[in-house]
C-alpha cells in the first residue's frame, strides 16, 4: 500500500506542477518576442502588451517554483531507494538546472522588471530573451534526468547503485533528442493558446482592441507553427520508443499480440486487460505500420510476446502497464493536438482575411481552447511514466523495489492529503489573481465595454474588419 500512496502522492504533485512549467516557457518566449517588436517598431502598444502578458508569467512562474520545490522534496521522502540508485547520475543535471537555469530566469526577471526606465531598449530586450532561455534550458536539464529514467545511457552499476560515467552520454541520450523538442514544441503552444484565449475574451467584449488584436494575431501564428511541430517530433518520439521501449507502444495500442506485417491502426477499443484481449476495435490497415516506421509494412510487437520476452530477460513478474490508461491516454493527446491544429489553422485564415472579430462563436472556441494544450500535456506525461511500468528506470528499477522501507502507510497518506490541500489552497490563488488581472487589463485600458465601439464581431461575413 506504501508503494502505491507513494506513486498517488508523486502523480499528484507532478502533474500539478507540470500544468505551471509548459506556460513559463511559452508565454516567456510570447513576451520576448512581443517585446522584440516593440523595438523594431517603437510602438508603445506592444511595450504594454508585454507590460501586461508579464502579470501572468509572474504568476505562473510563482506557483511553479513552489510546487516545483515540493515535487523534489520527495525523492528523498518516499523514494529514498530510488534516490540511492540514481543519486549519481542525477545529481549533475540537477545541480546544472539549480545553478545556472534556474538563476539566469530568476535574475535577469528581475533586470527585465525593474528595468524599464533604466536600461536601453536593446540591453532590456536582451533580460527577457535571457529569461525565455533560463526556462528553456531549465526544461532540458530536467528532462535529461528524465530521459536516464526512460532509457538509461552512460552509467555503470557499482556497488548496488548506477555511477555516471559519461555525462557527454546523457547529454547525447536519444531519448532525451526526442523528448525535449516535443515538451519544448508543447510549451510554445500552451503559451501561444494562453494569449490567444485570453485575447479572444478581451475581444468578445470589445475592450482594448488595439492591443489584443495584434496579441491574437501573433499568438495564432505561433499557435499553429508550434501545434504542427509538437506533432511531427512527437511523431518521431513515437517511433523511437517503438524500439526503445517497445512495451509502452503496444499498450498505447492494447496490441496484445503481434501485429501482421501490414499492422493496421486500432482507433478505439473495448479493453479487457485481464483476458489480454479487446472486445472489439476499430482499425485503420496499414496506419500503424506507417506511424511506426514511415512505410506500408512492418510489424509491431505486442504486449503477450513482450511480456514473455521480458520474463526470461529479468525474471519472474507482471512486466504490462496498465493498458486502459496508456491506451486512451495516448488517444486523449492526439485527439487534443489534433484539434489544436484545426483551431489556429482556422484563426490563421480569418487573420489573413481580417475577419477574425467577425466570429463570436470562433473566439469563444478559442477562450475555450486554452485548456486543449494542458488537456494534451498531462494526457502526454500521464502516458510517458505510465506506460513505462512496472519500472521507475527502465529496465534496472522497478518502482516497486523505490519506496522509502522506513516511511509508513500512514505517513505517505498524512503527507499526500497535506500536499493536495496545500495545492489546491495554491490553486484557487492563481486563479483568484489570474482572474483579478484579467479584470483589470492592461493599464489605461478601460474596464467596461465601450458603447461607442461598433460591433465587429457579428457584422455581415462579407467586407472587412475595420
């Protein structure tokens, strides 16, 4: 019962976190950006778009640092076994992330706040840049400690315990060279379907149209760019692991067996993960083979003959993940990827065509489509550690074998209901401030729906948008 308090409690705490860490990256890139305009153009607009896009980084980047410290702060509290074990491996990219990421983002944030009537324009844009990389290469330092965990390279067992031996290894991980373009891709569209979300909402009610008119432009173009290539390296971090972990795949596909050579697709299934079978599917032939290796054949291993495989590899155990959970997981991204694409790909053409405050129905389904990327990013992260048991790292600890022996049932359980009140007593104060910022807008914007305004968002399709 440890075992599984534990993984509730670090389930928990990451997935909280990680709805924090995509939108610092991307809406920090989106103010960096912003910003440059601002330089190029001297327009004071955008200087107060960036002025106010900045209250939410704060914000976010607040609630982050906290639930960040606390998701940390476990690995020596339940996992001490597991901190035991990769306690050399990690400690070099922790102590980079810490050191040097960590406080480039926090230190020149405070250049870039403070230094508004202070620097020149070039020196400040240059703080919010660097910012926008601290966040970025904080993101890579931790994923190369999660890609050790997901494929394990440069390290010998010595004495119990995995030593690192070469760090050029865990910076050349291949699974790191996949993992962190997709998480990297991801941010810069939770971030660009954050503003234009929120964009969308000021130009529902007519308010500051002159500054989030421009927002929701720029927004959408990143939106799309960034959407289309989240999907083409996940696409390609799904083929790596069709190799490296083979097991995980077949469960994002309940194959429970052997795909015939012209492995066809399964879009939905009925899962009777205790027969090891599906009650029925529904199959798109020769879209697995295509998705897994780029051609019309090529089969796919499934989830009995690994299990077997892994069995006489290392021994007598239950070697599947839970396929229902990897299984729609896997599905509940995808289809949340998907219809991002659709979303900016229609809010492109009516930027193009200076209609987009023509549609209140396609603004409201684009406030509403902030929710897509955080929808695709913990699905995503979800599928990653699930799909990877029984291991915590692949193949040389199970997470059974993690825990902390010491710390009791009732521990886990007082620590877990103690960590989910905090975190929700943080959730509603992001949302209250979120909210309250919100509100109020940007500075000398005014608060109530200009009356003399016309109204552009239900005239005629035909004509252009003033």
């Amino acid at each position: 019962m440890a075992v599984d308090l534990a993984r509730w409690q670090f389930g928990v705490t990451t997935v909280y976190h990680f709805l924090f860490v995509p939108l610092t990256i991307g809406l920090g890139f989106l103010i960096a950006v912003i910003e440059s305009i601002y330089v190029a153009k001297n327009d004071e607009k955008y200087k107060k778009m960036a002025q106010f896009w900045m209250k939410f980084f704060l914000i976010n980047l607040a609630i982050g640092v906290v639930t960040g410290i606390m998701q940390e702060f476990q690995f020596g509290m339940n996992w001490s076994t597991y901190s035991r074990f990769v306690g050399d491996v990690f400690g070099a990219p922790l102590a980079v992330e810490a050191l040097a990421a960590f406080f480039l983002e926090s230190t020149f944030l405070g250049v870039w706040l403070f230094g508004w009537d202070r620097l020149s324009k070039k020196v400040h844009l240059a703080a919010i840049w660097l910012v926008a990389f601290g966040s970025t290469i904080s993101a890579f330092w931790i994923l190369t400690a999660n890609a050790f965990m997901q494929e394990p390279t440069g390290y010998a067992i010595h004495n119990g315990h995995a030593e690192m031996i070469s760090f050029g290894a865990l910076l050349t991980n291949p699974q790191l060279w996949v993992e962190f373009p997709h998480v990297f891709f991801g941010a810069i569209a939770t971030g660009s379907f954050f503003v234009v979300g929120i964009s969308a909402w000021y130009l529902l009610r007519k308010r500051a149209i002159d500054l989030f008119r421009p927002s929701f432009r720029i927004a959408t173009v990143f939106a799309l760019v960034s959407s289309i290539l989240t999907v083409v390296v996940g696409h390609e971090q799904a083929q790596h692991e069709v190799v490296a972990q083979p097991m995980k795949m077949a469960a994002a596909e309940a194959l429970w067996n052997t795909s015939p050579l012209h492995a066809p697709e399964t879009l939905i299934a009925g899962i009777d993960a205790a027969g090891h079978h599906n009650t029925f599917a529904i199959k798109v032939p020769y879209l697995l083979s295509i998705l897994s290796y780029n051609r019309l054949s090529g089969k796919v291993e499934g989830i009995n003959p690994l299990q077997h495989q892994y069995v006489q590899q290392y021994g007598p155990g239950n070697y599947i993940p839970n396929v229902d959970i990897s299984f729609w997981t896997f599905r509940l991204m995808v289809g949340a990827g998907s219809l991002m694409i659709l979303l900016s790909l229609i809010g492109l053409v009516l930027f193009w065509r200076k209609r987009e405050l023509k549609y209140g129905w396609f603004l409201k389904a684009m406030v509403a489509s902030i929710s897509l990327p955080y929808i695709a990013n913990t699905a995503g992260w979800v599928f990653t550690e699930m799909g990877r048991q029984p291991w915590v790292v692949y193949g040389l600890l199970k997470t059974s074998s993690a825990v902390s022996p010491t710390v009791s049932n009732a521990n886990v359980l007082f620590t877990l209901i103690g960590f989910a009140f905090v975190y929700a007593v943080l959730l509603v104060i992001a949302i209250f401030l979120a909210y309250r910022t919100l509100r109020r807008g940007p500075e000398d914007a005014p608060e109530q729906e200009d009356s003399s305004t016309p109204n552009l968002l239900f005239e005629p399709t035909r004509g252009s948008a003033s």
